[in-house]
C-alpha cells in the first residue's frame, strides 16, 4: 500500500518533470526553427523560410516577430495577401511597432481597392488610438494587477484601522481606482472588438461578391486580393462581410482567412 | 552714314515690334468681286467675298447680300488658303456665293458687311449688268443667238421623272428616290441647278458617274433615252408628311437646223456641228412621302433607333492572355440600314479589364438599290488580374421595317483566360501617385532577427479559468474582511455578544484544567473546575454574572429559553454532582472522575448544540 503511494507520487513528478522538459525542448526547437527560416531569408530563399515560419504555429507557438518574418517572406514571394494577412496578426499582437505598420502599409499600396474609412467622431478616433496602444495581453495584466491591488487594499485599509496607513492610502486608493477604471474600460471594448470585430484578408486575386448567399445572389461589388473586411455572419460556407465604408455582402468562407 | 543707316533700321524695328501685336489682333481686310459682271438671264454668276489677313480662317461667313429682285441664291461654298512666308502667316478665306440671274437690267450688289471681333468690315458695292440672250456668244455655234428667240416646246421630247421606290416608309428606313431624265432629243451637257431640300432627312447618295448609262424606254410610242442622273436614299428623322421640292436641272439641248431647203445632205449632215443648241431648264414634280412613327409595341428596352436588317458578331483576336497585355474585342455591327447612325452597341465588359474608347470604322456599300454596309468597334482591354474572365453576350436591338417588328440580336459570351503576367504586380504598385513610392520607400523593411518570446497559442487569456479566479479573489478577501470587521466590531461593542463568543473557549479551558487536576489526584480541585466550566459556561452564553448563580436559577434560565428537559436536566444532574462532590469530600477514584468528566463534557456540548 505504502510501496504504491511512493509510486504515484514519482509517477506524478515525473509526468511535471517530463511536461517541463518537452516544454523546454518545443521552445528550443521552435527558436531553431526560427534562426532556420531567417537564414533561408537572408538567402533569398523565401518559399522555404515560409514553410519553417510556419511551422511554429503549427507546433502551437506565436509571436509577433514570427509573424512579421512570414508577412514579409510572402511578401517577397509575391504572395501579396497572405503578406497582409500576416503583417495583420503581427499588428494584433504588437499594435504600436513601427516596422510592422511600415511594411503592412507597404503591402497595402499593392492593394487595387481603395477602401475609403467612414469618418468617425473624434473622440472615437482618439479613444481607439489609446486603446491600440498596448495589445490585448498587455491590457489584460495591467488591467488585472490593478484590480488586485486595488482588491488587497481595500481589505487591508478595512482591517488595518491604523489612522496614518488611512491617510496614505487614500491617495493610492484613488489613483488606483482612476486607473482601474481607465483601463478595464479599454480592456472590455478591446475584448468586445476582438469577440465581434472579425476580420479578414481577400485570399483569393477576385472575387464577386454577391448579395446573398450562394451562387444565386447577385454581384454587388468586386473584391481583390489582400482587402481587409470584416465578417459578420455565417452560412454554410459563406461569411458575410462588411467593408469599412459600409457595403455588405456574401462571398465564400475559404475566400478569406481570419487575422 | 552707317549711323545713319543704324537709326533706320533701328527705327524700323521699333516699328515692327510696335505693330505686329496689332496686325496679330486684328488684321483683316475683306474684299468682294464678281466672276463676271455682265450676266446673260437666267445664267449663273458667282459672287466672291475675300477675307484676307491672320484672322481671317476665324471670321464667320459674312450676310448674304439681299439681291433677289434680280437674282436667285443656289449656294455657298468656301476656300482657305494659308501661306507662310518669311515666318508670317497670311490666310486667305473665300466665300462664293451662287447666283442665277432672274430679271433684266442693271443693278447694283450692295456692300456686304461682316463684323467680327466687335469691329465691322464693308466691301464696296458692286454693279452688275443682266442681259437678255446669251450675253457670251459661243464662238463655233453661231446658231445660238437666235435660240432665245424661237420658244420651242419640248416638253413632251424632255422631262425629269423621280421615282420612288415605296411612299410609305418608317422613321428612319430608307426611301430611294431616282432621278431620271426621260428625252427624244440630243442633251449635249447638263448640270443640277437646285437640290431638293433635304432638311429632317439624314440622305446618302448613290454614286453616279458624269456619263450615266443611258437605256430606252418607251413611253406612250414615244421612244425615250433615259439617264439616271441622281440616285439617293434619305432616312427621315421624324414622323409626319414629308414634302420634297423638286430637282431642277439645266440642260443643253441639241435641236435639229431648220432648214429651207432640203437636200440629199440633209439626213447626211444631221449631226452636232450642223445643228443648233438650246438650254432648257427641266423640273422633277415635288414628292410626298408618308413617313409613319415606330410602333410602341414590343419596343425593347435597349432600343436606340437603329431601323433596317442587321446582324451582330463579336470576336477576341487570342482568348489566352498574360496580365497587362492588350486584347481587341471586335464587335461588328452589318446589314442594310443607316449605318452613319447606328449608335455603339453596350459591351458590358469585367471591371477587371482597362477599357479604352473604341475605334469605330464604317463601311458603307451603295450597290443594288440599297445601302449596306458595317459598322466595327474596336475595343483595347488590357486585363489587369489572372483568372478567368467572361464577356457578357452583346444584344443589340433594332427595327425591321419589312417584317414590321422590333428585332433583338444577341452574341454568343466570350471567355479569356488570363495568366498571369512575368511581371509580378507587386513591383508596380497601382493606383499610388510617384511622390507617396518615392517617400514610401522602394522595399519593405528586413526581418527581425532577435530570438522572439514565444507564446502558446490557445485561447484568449480572458476567458481561461485562472483569469475568472483572479477575478474572483478580491471579491473573497474583501467579503472575509468584511466579515471580519463586523465580527471585531460586535466583541468590542456588545457585551453579551464576545461573552458568548468566548464562553466555548473558556469552558474549554476550564475543563481542560479539570483534566489535570484529575490526572493529578485531586478530586476536590477537579470537580470545582468543572463545575467553574459548566457555570462559567452558561454565565457566558445567558450574559449573567456566574459568581452567584444557583442551580435553581440556571434550571429557570434554560427552561425559558425552551430548550428539551432532558439536556436541562442532564446539565443540572452534572452540576448537582459538582456540588455534592466538591463540599462532602469523599473517596472518588480516577475511574470515577474520568466517567463524569466524559458526562460534563457531553452535557456541555448538548447544551452548546441548542443554546
């Protein structure tokens, strides 16, 4: 009985100790991969630096550099909208890079559609500059810490009635909650745009998108490739989407790639 | 001398420089003659008003001089000339004006006046002097004097017939109208003095040569030589009568020589050089033509006017294409009908193409009667993305007068395959201005070569569990503080309250004393602290001060507080215990004190469980 308990309990800090180490091994492996795919880069190989890049997402990894690497091999493969697209996921993680922006507006000269953005209010404008400012993970830990200070310091000032922790904590009490307040509110609309503003990249050189769904709508206007829209809704495999200055339509779902 | 000659020159060039602005601006002389000023009645003359300086090719045809009481208006006609001569340009401009002259006499042609550019030019008037017979004798025809003088009627031996081929016709078919000279005698020359007037007909003339083919004819016995002279077809605009004045043609007849005496000669020397010459003015009759309005019914949407027979092809010159490589998309247009007017087909070509205006190019064939002919547009597309791309079918509708419906005719789709070019699109950005490439930068900027920080993908943070108890926590810490306060607040402010509180603890204490002395031997001390326990106990729990509670009080306490007799009376049966114990000391062994320190025990934590 004793002997069995023993067992499982180095059975048990095995399965960690095995779990940390292939953890450890996957990084490794996935920061050769990485080196791998930027040598071929610098080759001018880029066909074969796309296919290590993009092996790091499917052993389950991300970050914005692998990201902006891949955007800008298939940049210089050609492959203009799978370019956005990726200069896109790297924006989402790291919104405020200026290497990303470059490029990705780069990319978008190539892009035949002119889009044009329905103007917004300013405050809108200004509010969504701010909240663009940290990606959503960032936002999430600041958000958080400040909660929890701000939820260690309220039981603290209940408990501790020394009169001059009173006086000094007021201060910080107030400071925090001005920024929690600022910050949640920044976390939740980035949380609500990232659950309900879906975009996409045009995969495919043209597309006519029609007015409803299926091949019987008919054409409303005409996409081409590397056009960022937004998807609404679904049905079967068609995605309606919407366009920044408001148009809307159906066109099929493997015509687009989520960002 | 040279000085001298300095100045000059000097002085000339000032003036040069002076006044070419001037001769730039306004520099325009106008001037009038006529080909002849004596005219023979009814003969033409011809009035030619010259324009001559830089301006002239901009001047406006000058006002027709008001001369009809001697003379008819057949036309105008104009010619330029420009010449450059020592790098100065000189331009001169003519109109002829056509005249007939209608009466006798001398006249005088007033001064024609033009203005232009706010300034007006008169020409000097000119006389002119209509005379009676042939004014300019035709030398080698000495006959010819005294034509005028003998009438002749040749009505029935020369006419001008105009045949029409129907008289009810569609807006905008075609009518062909005929002209022909029927006559028994010689016409040596001819010449179209008035042209019918043509207005609210679109005509097309049929080619005619100035030695028509001649046929004969016979026409109540008589035997005629008959000219086609003028052959046209004219498309009326608008529906309603129309009214065609009638041709009017000059013709010089050749008459046969009177003469008195016959001789053998006579059959012999019947020829031009014998006979004599007469001018003889001939009329078509007016023509009525019913022109009747396109019928409304069945008028297809795409209808634009287009009446006769056609029919449409449409044709790609290659249907496999690299991007950015032109393509001609030809779409003909033939058949019988007024093809000047017939308006471009709609070609509904992809977006995906660059499109450029057509090239249009007519042909038009005047044979048999009737106008054919074909109408190409010749479209360049240059297509700007591969895939494949299709030409919607071309449909064109029209009018067939002759089964008297609307017809529509459609071309069949065209497909083109378009590759992709050897040029990838991406080295020439569309649609952006030089000045943004040239601040953009030529390339994208380099990869990031730092070994990143690699996160797990997997779902957002916001919405694993970990995230929830985070949140969660303070919620935790903040009630237990609460809680905590509230508890700390009732110890401090309510007696009864941290007496109760404490009473367990203290009873517990207490008994835990018993225990030892129990252990140690002395009955007397151990029954005293339980009974302390067990007093101290309900003193604490009711909120009275147990120093001088009796067992009779504690009985009436805990029975008004409704609690089951059977506790009560066991809690009271271990304090009567106590009592008897503790003031009659007697033996009691440790057996004894373990037995009833389990029974106070279990009283107590009774009674605790209901009080």
């Amino acid at each position: 009985m004793k002997n069995f308990v023993i067992t499982q309990k180095y059975f048990l800090f095995l399965l960690v100790f095995m779990n940390v180490l292939v953890k450890f091994s996957l990084a490794s492996e996935v920061e050769a991969i990485f080196l791998k795919g930027n040598e071929l880069y610098k080759q001018g190989d880029y066909l074969a630096a796309i296919s290590e890049y993009e092996k790091i997402a499917t052993l389950g990894f991300e970050s914005w550099e692998v990201y902006y690497n891949l955007g800008n091999a298939y940049y210089k493969d050609g492959q203009l909208a799978r370019a956005i697209l990726n200069f896109e996921r790297a924006k989402k993680l790291n919104p405020k890079n200026e290497d990303i922006n470059f490029n990705l507006e780069f990319a978008n000269l190539s892009v035949v559609d002119r889009i044009p953005q329905l103007p917004t209010l300013f405050i809108f404008s200004w509010i969504s500059q701010v909240a663009n400012v940290f990606n959503l993970q960032t936002l999430g830990i600041i958000t958080l810490s400040l909660y929890l200070l701000l939820g260690t310091m309220i039981p603290l000032r209940i408990l501790l009635k020394a009169k001059s922790f009173k006086k000094l904590g007021a201060g910080i009490l107030i400071a925090t909650c001005i920024l929690l307040t600022f910050f949640s509110s920044i976390f939740i609309i980035r949380i609500y745009e990232a659950e309900n503003k879906i975009e996409a990249i045009v995969l495919v050189d043209k597309v006519d998108v029609k007015s409803a769904p299926g091949e019987a709508g008919t054409d409303v206007f005409t996409l081409h490739l590397g056009v960022k829209v937004q998807l609404q809704d679904q049905s079967l495999n068609w995605v309606k989407i919407r366009l920044s200055d408001g148009k809307v339509g159906w066109m099929k779902q493997d015509q687009v790639e989520k960002i | 001398m040279s000085c001298i000659f300095k100045q000059k020159s000097a002085l000339i060039l000032l003036f040069l420089l002076l006044r070419n602005p001037v001769i730039f601006a306004q520099d325009l002389q106008v001037s009038a003659n006529l080909n002849r000023t004596v005219v023979p009645l009814d003969q033409a003359f011809e009035l030619n008003v010259e324009l001559n300086g830089a301006d002239a090719q901009n001047a406006p045809q000058p006002a027709l001089p008001d001369i009809e009481d001697f003379a008819a208006f057949r036309g105008t006609s104009s010619s330029q000339s420009i010449q450059f001569i020592n790098g100065q340009m000189s331009v001169s401009k003519i109109f002829t004006f056509h005249f007939v002259a209608t009466r006798v006499g001398k006249f005088q042609i007033p001064p024609i006046r033009l203005n232009f550019k706010g300034k007006s030019f008169t020409t000097k008037a000119i006389p002119i002097e209509i005379v009676k017979g042939a004014a300019a004798p035709k030398p080698g025809n000495p006959s010819s004097r005294r034509s005028a003088n003998e009438p002749l009627d040749l009505s029935e031996q020369l006419f001008l017939k105009a045949a029409v081929n129907k008289n009810r016709i569609y807006q905008n078919e075609a009518v062909i109208i005929t002209y022909k000279i029927y006559t028994a005698v010689n016409i040596t020359n001819y010449g179209i003095s008035q042209l019918p007037n043509t207005v609210g007909f679109w005509s097309e003339e049929f080619p005619t040569s100035n030695r028509p083919k001649i046929t004969d004819e016979v026409i109540n016995g008589r035997q005629y030589r008959v000219a086609e002279i003028k052959k046209v077809a004219l498309y009326p605009q608008s529906a309603g009568v129309k009214t065609l004045d009638p041709l009017v043609v000059d013709c010089e007849v050749q008459l046969p020589r009177q003469r008195r005496r016959r001789d053998i000669f006579d059959s012999f020397f019947d020829d031009p050089f014998f006979s004599r010459s007469v001018r003889r003015t001939i009329r078509s009759d007016a023509i009525s033509i019913e022109v009747m309005p396109l019928p409304e019914e069945g008028k297809p949407s795409d209808f634009s006017g287009a009446v006769g027979n056609y029919s449409l092809q449409a044709s790609v010159d290659k249907h496999a294409v690299k991007t950015n490589e032109a393509i001609t998309l030809k779409v003909k247009l033939a058949g019988r009908g007024n093809i000047k007017i017939l308006p471009n087909p709609k070609v509904d070509i992809p977006a995906d193409f660059e499109v450029y205006d057509p090239e249009i190019k007519e042909s038009i064939q005047r044979k048999g009667g009737q106008i054919s002919g074909s109408k190409t547009f010749e479209y360049v597309l240059i297509p700007r993305f591969p895939g494949k791309q299709v030409i919607k079918p071309i449909s064109f509708s029209y009018f067939d007068p002759v089964k008297r419906n609307y017809q529509r005719i459609r071309t069949s789709p065209i497909t083109i395959d378009v590759l992709k070019g050897d040029k990838p699109i991406l080295s020439a950005p569309v649609g952006t201005s030089k000045e943004d490439v040239q601040f953009i930068g030529k390339d994208i900027r380099f990869i990031q070569l730092y070994l990143p920080e690699f996160e797990k993908i997997g779902t957002a943070f916001y919405k694993r569990i970990y995230f929830f108890v985070l949140l969660f926590c303070p919620v935790v810490t903040l009630a237990l503080a609460l809680a905590y306060n509230k508890h700390a607040e009732k110890l401090s402010s309510n007696v009864a309250y941290a007496r109760s509180r404490r009473a367990n603890q203290m009873a517990l204490k207490r008994l835990k004393t018993a225990n030892k002395k129990m252990r140690e031997g002395k009955p007397g001390e151990f029954y005293s602290e339980v009974s302390k326990a067990l007093m101290g106990f309900i003193g604490d729990k009711i909120n009275v001060p147990a120093a001088g509670l009796i067992t009779e009080q504690v009985d009436a306490l805990l029975r008004k507080r409704g609690i089951e007799d059977q506790i009560v009376s066991r809690f009271l049966d271990c304090l009567n215990t106590c009592d008897f114990k503790r003031f009659a000391p007697t033996d009691s062994d440790n057996g004894e004190m373990k037995t009833f320190f389990n029974k106070a025990k279990k009283a107590l934590i009774d009674l605790d469980r209901v009080i």
